[in-house]
C-alpha cells in the first residue's frame, strides 16, 4: 500500500506503507527504481490511498498513475 503526500512547496511523493520508503513523484533520476516499481505495483493493483488516507478506487489509481511522468 502506498500512501500519497503533497507537503508545503515541497516535491509530492508518496510512502511505501510496508518499509517506509519515501518515493518522489517527479524523479530527477531515470533509475529511480521506487519511483518505476511504485508505478508498476499500482497499475497491477496495489492500494494507493489519497493525502486524506482514504484508499483510492483501481480506477482512480491508474488514472493517478497516468499523470505522471
């Protein structure tokens, strides 16, 4: 389950509930591989939940995840 933050001027990103694990929405980095596998792990249906922690529907998700770069 991941979890989404959008703090202040801060970058969003989101937490990997499990571990912990900050992941940035807007990697500078290609090989950011907690931003590819938080992207893959949602669209093969892992539980996002929005700012409010409420978890968002698989649709909803996806249509997330399409936003992003």
């Amino acid at each position: 389950m991941y979890k989404l933050h959008f703090g202040g001027m801060q970058q969003p990103f989101v937490i990997l509930v499990a571990t912990n694990t900050f992941v940035l929405l807007e990697p500078s980095d290609p090989a950011n591989t907690d931003y590819a596998n938080f992207k893959k792990e949602v669209l093969e249906g892992a539980e996002l939940q929005d700012a409010d922690g409420v978890v968002m529907s698989a649709d909803a998700a996806k249509a997330f995840i399409a936003t992003l770069p």
